[in-house]
C-alpha cells in the first residue's frame, strides 16, 4: 500500500505540469464556447498542433489532460454538476436536501421542471462539448502531426475517439437531437444545427468500433493502472450502446467478449468494488484533487447538503440484499433519518485509495442479460442475473422461479440494475426512457410529470447564440 500511495502522490506532481499543456487548449477551445457556443476567431488546428503534437512526449499529455478536464467539475466528474449527480436527482433513486431558495437549479432537476436558462444545466450541456472539442483537436492534431511515432499515435487516436464516442452518448442521452461535431474549426461549427440521434448514433458506433480495432489489449500506456480506455473498455461501451440502439445481438456478443476476458472478476467483497484498479474495474477516471479521493465520495457522504436515497428506492431492496449494507449508510437530517449512497467510503483525505468508476464488470453481465433476454434466451439470461444475486447474497431465480417469462424477466433485470448501478452515470434516470417505462414509473412519484420532461432543454444561451438551434417540445 505505501507503494501504490507513494507512485500515486508522484504522478499527481506530474499531472500538474499537463495543465499546462491542457490549460493552452482549454483557453483556445472553451473560453470561447462557454461565451458564444462554437464560435469565433481563434488559432487555427494548425496552431493547436504545432504547439501540442510535436513529439510523444507533449501528444501524450494532451490526451492525458483530456482526463484531467473530465476529472473536473463537469458532467464527467461524479460531483454536483455531473451526469451522476444531476441525472440521479432526475428518476427516482435520489432526493436533493437542499434549501429552494438557495439550490433552484437542482431542485429543477429533481422535481423535473427544467427550464432552459438553468445554469447547471447549461455547464452539463457546455462540458460534454468541451471535451468533445478537446478530442476533436487531439485528433486533427494527432492526424496531421508528423512528430509523434506510428505505435502510439495509433494508441492516441483510438483513445481520443473512445473519449469522444463516450462523451456523445450521453449528450444524446440526455438531449435528444444534438450538433454533430467533428472538427476543431470555429467557423463552421458555430451555426450547426441538430443532427437527429440515429446519425449521432451511428458516429459513435463508428467512433468506438475504430477504438476498439486500435486500443491496447492491457493497460500499459497507464502504467498497469485502469485509468485510461483499453480495448475491453472500447468493447465495454459497445455493449452499452448496442443495448440501447435495441440490437440485442451484438450487445450480447461485446459484453460475452468482456466477461471472457480473465483480466476482470467481479470482487466477492462489495466494499471493494469501487477501490483503484479493482478487479471489476474496466475504466475509471483518475482523480486530480490533492485532498480528495473522488468526487464522488465527496459529494454523497456530505449529505446534508447533497441529498439522500428515497424510502421507494430503499424500500425495493431485498430483504437478504448485501448492497443495501455495504453501499448505504444512515445519517441525521434536522429530525430525520436518511440514506445516503456509501459506495465511496472516503471523503476526504489522502487520494489513491479510490477511483472515479466508469465502466464496471457487473454491468456486462446485466448488460447481456438483458439482450438474452430479448432474444429469447431466458435460462442463459437468467444465469447472467443471477450471478449479480449471488454476490449480492440474494435467492437466484434458477431455484426460486426457473419458468419466468420474458417480460417478468426483463423486469427482474430493470431492478437489478437498479440496486446495482445507483448513484452511477445517470443509469436509472437513461434505462427508464430507453424501455419506455418512464411514464409509467415517474408520473405517479413526481408532482407535473409531463412526457417531454424525458429530454432536457437545449440550454437558453445556446439558442440565442445559435439560429440553427431548435428547442425540445415542452420548452
């Protein structure tokens, strides 16, 4: 342990020196953004790759410094401005304890009464697209960069297109019908107009297939730690995105190829799941405080501040469920008794111990259940299921009810992904509207529910900014 801590602490004294480097790219690509969307005269590609992929040296640390911007405070971070956070507040995990008066912006959130000039909703639309166009520069700068040698420029392109693959999921996850860009070039893209999602879909498919073709097989452009995408991290988001594009199929091949791979086991002890570089772990985001673990552990276990699990959710826990012990705990607030989430178990204090998790073992198993499932496969997708209960310490559904139909059995999954990935990038909030269910679910647990409260609005800033932009129904 002193070792690990010890070469912790040293790349964190080397981290700092890539903000340089990340700051340069910042200033060019986002100061501008966050005023004018896409806009205006800055330096051209050109200038961004003279300065940054000249040799191995300073392209690795650009695309490092993509992690670093990612570990922030945006939607990519786990703190309060983050996919987790935000989209936690938006189904039915998560309450905000928060004062109205003072945190309106989350409490539109929570209660599903977004309006477009909300400003966390403005920093969650404006951070997807700064690391979008931090890989965009990366790789035009990668591409036209005759400094930086074949072997790892092959490595850092594969990485910026995971990056960027990743970060378009969510925004069309989240925002429906987005600006497809692909390109650092300020003049073109700062008048786009929406590219409906199966267009963007079929770009990040596109995007994480070339990832997964280019990635390394291990993790040693990370020193052996799982702090940036390999190629099982590239299959892993396939699977995820095949489940959604409802190609059940190919999501059950990507995640059989994960679960294949001996490199990850799920960890039998609960409270380790979340550690650094833990079996289960296929990517998490390094953290880059100097007093922090994650922000996650942050955020939830200051929960006076940040919120609690609902008693509906608490409630829907099995009786024998060993998450609900090893990640919730129990706090006061004023008279009141609350849950927090627990799977962080560190606040404060020397960083290394956790990771900020991405993409996670027990997911590829829930993951293919689900697409067995749909394909007819009900004792294969019950055994996959099953697995998750087991470690979980619950009755498996292959003694207690073997001959559950498929539709009871997709269900069973929606719960299991429930108790599994709470309080983790926004999974509850996403796999209610991509089944259909979220109607059904929310309208009668949030007081003026609408049906167009799935899509959040594109933010006010962006549509004054920007002609070409439509809003979503209901705005």
């Amino acid at each position: 342990m002193k070792t690990r801590n010890n070469t912790t602490i040293n790349k964190r004294k080397k981290a700092g020196n890539l903000f340089l480097i990340i700051n340069v790219l910042t200033f060019i690509l986002f100061f501008s953004s966050c005023e004018d969307f896409i806009e205006i005269g800055t330096p051209s590609s050109e200038t961004l790759s003279e300065m940054v992929f000249t040799d191995d040296v300073l392209a690795e640390s650009a695309i490092r410094g993509i992690y670093i911007e990612m570990s922030n405070t945006g939607f990519a971070s786990g703190g309060r401005r983050s996919v987790t956070y935000l989209s936690g507040l938006s189904a039915d995990n998560y309450i905000a304890n928060l004062n109205p008066l003072v945190d309106v912006n989350n409490l539109q959130f929570e209660e599903n009464e977004l309006l477009a000039n909300n400003f966390e909703l403005f920093n969650l639309w404006s951070s997807i697209y700064e690391v979008i166009f931090l890989t965009n520069a990366a790789i035009d700068g990668l591409e036209n960069s005759t400094g930086v040698s074949d072997e790892l420029k092959k490595q850092l392109l594969a990485e910026a297109r995971f990056v960027r693959g990743f970060s378009y999921f969510y925004l069309i996850n989240l925002f429906g019908d987005v600006p497809l860009i692909l390109k650092p070039d300020f003049q073109e893209n700062k008048l786009l107009p929406r590219n409906n999602t199966n267009e963007v879909y079929t770009q990040i498919l596109s995007d994480l297939e070339s990832a997964e073709a280019s990635l390394a097989e291990d993790y040693s452009y990370s020193k052996s730690e799982r702090v940036r995408p390999n190629k099982a991290a590239a299959k892993a988001l396939l699977a995820r995105v095949y489940l959604f594009w409802e190609d059940w199929s190919k999501a059950e091949e990507k995640a059989s190829e994960v679960i294949a791979n001996q490199t990850y086991l799920l960890e039998s002890n609960l409270n380790e799941v979340f550690l650094a570089n833990s079996d289960e772990t296929i990517w998490q985001i390094f953290p880059v405080s100097t007093y922090l673990n994650t922000n996650e552990g942050f955020t939830y276990i200051n929960f006076s501040i940040s919120g609690s699990l609902t008693n509906e959710f608490i409630k829907s826990f099995e009786d024998e469920d060993k998450r609900l012990a090893s990640w919730t705990a129990m706090g006061t607030v004023g008279d009141s008794s609350i849950y927090y989430p627990f799977k962080y178990k560190i606040q404060f204090g020397t960083p290394g111990t956790e990771y900020s998790m991405v993409l996670r073992l027990a997911e590829q198993y829930l993951i293919r259940a689900e697409a067995r499932a749909q394909l007819g496969q009900l004792n294969e997708a019950i055994d996959d299921l099953d697995i998750i209960r087991y470690r979980a310490g619950l009755p498996l559904i292959s003694n207690t009810n073997p001959l559950i139909n498929q539709s009871d059995l997709l269900l069973a999954i929606e719960q299991e992904r429930r108790v599994e990935l709470f309080t983790e990038w926004g999974h509850r909030w996403l796999d209610l509207k991509r089944t259909g269910r979220v109607d059904v679910v929310l309208e009668s647990l949030k007081e003026g529910w609408q049906a167009t409260d799935v899509l959040y609005p594109i933010p006010a800033q962006d549509l004054e900014r920007n002609p070409n932009l439509t809003q979503n129904p209901g705005y």
